[in-house]
C-alpha cells in the first residue's frame, strides 16, 4: 500500500521555523508544515521552505499556488502573468515532475 499525502489549504499551513537565506542576504526563509502523509510504516508533516515575503504574496492573492502531493516538489508558486516564482527567492525550482512540466506549459498556452 502506498503512501497518502494531503496538502493543506494555505490558511492551515503552520510556520515551524524562520531564518536568514543563505542565497539572499534580504530574505527570510520560512519552514512551512504544508501537509501530512501517512503510509502503512511512518507517518509525519510536509514541509516546504519559502521566502517570508512569497509566503505574505500568496496570503494576499498577490501568487496563486497549484498543489502537487506526490511530488518532489509539493507546490509551485506562480505570478498574476502565470509565471512560475521560486518558493525561495534566487533558488531555481528545477525539480519539477512531468505533471508540473504539464502543468505548467498548459498554463503557458
């Protein structure tokens, strides 16, 4: 049996921890618990990391997020042009799964 994984909604994720970005010295990096998984051995949080000021974004409809559970990768963030945005500002998100490359390049149409 495998794993299940939900994402919470953005209003239910919890910051765990928060400090300074080691790319930008600017920004503050939040941990946020996302989700949870559960499988037949272990269970525990989702986490994801994210720039305080994506995070405060995407509280003010500023970012729309699309969620994807299984995923390397949980979420991805995107712009009102539908581009996608880092969650941490200055990484690069190259670890995208063939849905989100899916996803993202049906946005793009």
């Amino acid at each position: 049996m495998g794993s299940i994984q939900t994402i919470y909604k953005l209003e239910k994720w919890v910051k765990e921890s928060e400090g300074k970005s080691k790319i930008n010295e600017d920004d503050i990096i939040y941990k946020m618990i996302i989700g949870y998984y559960d499988d037949s051995i272990i269970s525990g949080n989702i986490c994801e990391f994210i720039s305080k000021e994506n995070y405060e974004r995407l509280m003010k409809k500023e970012y729309t997020y699309k969620v994807f559970p299984y995923s390397v990768q949980k979420i991805l963030i995107f712009d009102k042009q539908g581009n996608v945005v880092s969650l941490v500002k200055n990484k690069p998100d190259d670890e995208y799964s063939p849905s989100q490359k899916e996803y993202i390049r049906r946005l793009k149409m």
